[in-house]
C-alpha cells in the first residue's frame, strides 16, 4: 500500500497569517502551501512551482473579490478545488461525489506513481483509466431506512396541567368540571 497523508500533516500546525496584505503574508502562505503540497505527495520541486503559483493565482483572485477570509484557508481549499477540478477533468465526471471521493482517495493514498506530474500540467498522459482501475469503494452502499413516525410529546404540556390540577385541588376546585345534564320537559 502507498503512502498516504495523514503522517504529513503535523507540518501545518503553525499559526496562520491573519491577512493577505504585505509580502510577509504572501511568503507564509506561499510556504504553508508549499508544505501541503509536500503532504498530499508533491515532492518534485518543478511541478511544486507550477502547483503554487496556480493556487496563489486564485487566492489573488479572490482578494480582488473581497472573498478572502483568512488567506490560508482560502489557499487550502483551492488546492482542494484544482485537484477536484482536475480529477474531473481527467476522468470525464459530472461532479459525481462517489466517484470523485474514490479517485482522490486513489491518487492521494500513494497507488499512482507520477499522479503529480500530470496534475501540475507537465504530463500528457492520461492517468484516467489507472485511477478508475484502483477501484476505491468511497462510501458505503446507499441503504436508506425507513423511518417510523415519533409524536412529539411536549414534557411542558403535561407538567402544566399536572401542575394546574394541584393547585386547583389546593384551593378546593375539583378536577375537571362536567356538563351539567339539561332537562328538557
């Protein structure tokens, strides 16, 4: 089995950088992200360089739009997007949440060699027919259940009453109060 990237991650636990705007930011995070990669098995320096500068492009991006937040989240999470975006890209989905589920699962666990290589664009060779031969079962099956309907029962409901009928009874009123009977002639 390959290596996959929980034992990667304790590189990233440093405090984050609270702002996108001077070039000590844009250094932190350029390095954080460079260390994410190195976690999700980017080692070639060459393809790191081409990774980095796309996922600072949107980053910018999304400064110009005032869609920011906290800068290396937002770098995180579009490295997350151009591997999704590529992994759709290389297998023909339609955004099918299984099937990207298993082909990240099948790139990021360590079972293709050169994966990186074609995701930074340094390749041309197609990967798709490897990734769908690793055969990762994402989720388990769907099997929705039947539900059995619940009455809501209201605990105040009852307490109030419960609550009113001893302070009737304590100031002499008896319980429920029946219809006196007409008589009709």
């Amino acid at each position: 089995m390959g290596s996959g990237v929980i034992d990667r991650l304790d590189v990233l636990d440093a405090p984050a950088p609270a702002s996108w705007s001077t070039p000590e930011d844009h250094a932190v995070v350029d390095r954080r992200v460079r260390l994410y990669l190195n976690a999700l098995g980017v080692q070639d320096p060459h393809e790191t360089e081409v990774l980095v500068r796309r996922v600072i492009e949107r980053v910018e991006f999304r400064a110009t739009l005032g869609q920011l937040g906290e800068p290396l989240e937002v770098a995180i999470e579009e490295t997350h997007r151009l591997l999704d975006r590529w992994l759709i890209a290389e297998l023909g989905l339609d955004a099918e949440p299984d099937q990207l589920s298993a082909a990240r699962a099948a790139v990021l666990g360590g079972h293709l060699p050169g994966w990186t290589r074609r995701w930074a664009g340094l390749s041309e060779v197609s990967l798709a027919e490897s990734i769908r031969a690793v055969r990762f079962q994402a989720v388990p099956e769907r099997a929705p259940l039947n539900m059995e309907p619940n009455p809501i029962r209201l605990c105040c409901h009852r307490l109030m009453r419960r609550l009113l009928a001893r302070v009737g009874r304590w100031l002499g009123i008896s319980g429920r109060r029946h219809a006196v009977p007409e008589v009709h002639p």
